[in-house]
C-alpha cells in the first residue's frame, strides 16, 4: 500500500519579511519554511504548530491554510503530501528566534528579494511554490480542514 510522507509548513509573514529556517541537507545548507512531519495521533493544525515551535521556538497560531501539495523526490523515490499554514504578524519588530531542533542551524527573516537571491539554496520548489500562492491570495480557511482523532 502506497503512503505518502505527510508534512506541515507555516509561511510566516512580519513587517515585510518571512521566516525560513536554515539546515543541512545531503551535506549542503539549505532554506525552508518552518515544516516537519505530521506524528502519530496529531492533528495537522497541531504539527504546523509544532513543528513551527520546534525550529523557531515561536509559538503562534495559524490563520489560514495556503494550500496542499503533492510533490516527489524522484532520485529518492519518496512522495510529500504538504499542508502549507499562514501566520501573518501585525508587529513593526521581527520576533526573536531560538530554534528548539538541534537540526536547524537558524531562522532567519528575509524579504522577497533575499529569498530570490536564494531560490538555489532552498530544500525543495515547495518553498517558492507556497510562497508564490500567498502572494496571489491563496487562502483556505483553517475549517476546511477537520481532523477526527
């Protein structure tokens, strides 16, 4: 039986910046929205949140769902099935990060241009791909998306 990996992400919005969080990937540094994978007996909303804690040490709720995501990593013959959150803060300082995960190296805030200036840095197409549609408005109200556990 096929299963793919379920994951979460949170695009993180602040006085014109957004949150990526810098790791290490295959040996090389890379940049992705605060993301991990959903847990056993976890609602969606609760991992984005999660995962966002864990490597950022924010804690924050989610507004709104951007989107969902089926992508491959061919070479790794794996399957992502992504559920991309959206906080967006309405505060002129960034806040403070402290990743909690020793995998994540940093979180850092950029602008769009930074994050251009990066596109070949980044852990996956995803990132831009989620980005792209907030920025064309895409939004899905956190009730469309139930959990019964």
């Amino acid at each position: 039986m096929f299963k793919p990996n379920t994951t979460v992400a949170c695009i993180v919005k602040c006085n014109h910046h957004f949150l990526l969080v810098e790791e290490t990937e295959d040996g090389r540094q890379v940049y992705n929205q605060p993301a991990g994978h959903l847990e056993q007996n976890e609602s969606l909303l609760d991992a984005a949140k999660r995962e966002l804690y864990e490597e950022t040490g924010l804690k924050l709720e989610p507004q709104a769902l951007v989107g969902i995501y089926q992508s491959e990593v061919k070479h790794k013959n794996i399957q992502y099935l992504r559920f991309c959150y959206l906080i967006e803060l309405e505060q002129n300082e960034l806040p403070k990060t402290q990743p909690q995960d020793s995998d994540i190296t940093a979180a850092h805030w950029f602008t769009l241009e930074q994050i251009d200036q990066k596109l070949s840095q980044m852990r996956s197409p995803l990132v831009k791909i989620c980005l792209d549609d907030y920025l064309a408005g895409k939004r899905i109200p956190l009730s469309g998306v139930q959990s019964y556990l």
